[in-house]
C-alpha cells in the first residue's frame, strides 16, 4: 500500500514538468540596411540553428539561450554564431557574438565583419514555456 503514493506522486509530478524556451526575434543588418528578420522558438540549453538567405548568399545563426550572468547581471544570456555556406556547401563560421538581456528589451551587438563591413544582430528575448 506504501508504493501506490510514491508512484502517484512521480508521476503528477513529471506531468507537470515543462520545458523552458525562448521566444527569439532578430534582424541581422550590414552597413545600416536589413538584411534578415527571423523570428524562432529555442529550447533552453540547446543550440538551434537558422538558416539565412539574402539576395547574394545563404548564411546562418546559431543560438544557444539560457538564464545566465555576466559581471552580476542576470538576465537572459544569448551566445550566437553568424556564418555562410561557400559555394561548396561547407559553412563557414564569420563571428561570435554573446549578449546579456532583460526579457523583451532590445538587445544589439554591432561588429565589424572581416572584409570591414559594419553590421549588427538586434534581439528581443521573451521566455516561455514548450
């Protein structure tokens, strides 16, 4: 009679386990102009990987999203990597970039790319639940 309780509790208990997410919104901009909006839905701690095209080339973002801290100051931590597919299909990482932000507070992070071309990740974060 003692084993019923414990296997009732484990089991409302995994039902309503949830798994955190994030709701990403970025624009990707070179020398001022858009060049990307993209909108997904991450799962926390995992890397997701989205697949970019513009008009001369087919890139990516990877976004790996968690709770975290940086110089004692919480909030939302997004690392990213911006890259391109060459011409044979291999992608090629072009920056890393990381940003601390509040939840649905813009966040940008503006880099120079390696043939000197200015350009910027915008993001606006927002949590919830998958």
């Amino acid at each position: 009679m003692k084993l019923f309780p414990i296997v009732l509790a484990f089991i409302s208990s995994s039902a309503f386990a949830s798994n955190k997410g994030y709701d990403l919104k970025m624009d990707l901009s070179l020398n001022g102009k858009l060049i990307s909006h993209t909108q997904a839905i991450v799962k926390a701690g995992e890397t997701t990987t989205i697949a970019q095209e513009t008009d001369t080339e087919e890139g990516f973002i990877e976004a790996l999203v968690s709770e975290g801290s940086i110089q004692n100051n919480k909030g939302i931590l997004m690392k990213f990597v911006v890259g391109v597919v060459d011409k044979n299909g291999k992608r090629v990482n072009k920056v890393k970039l990381q940003v601390l932000a509040k939840e649905n507070v813009p966040a940008q992070i503006t880099f120079t790319t390696n043939n000197g071309d200015e350009a910027s990740l915008s993001v606006v974060a927002n949590r919830r639940l998958l």
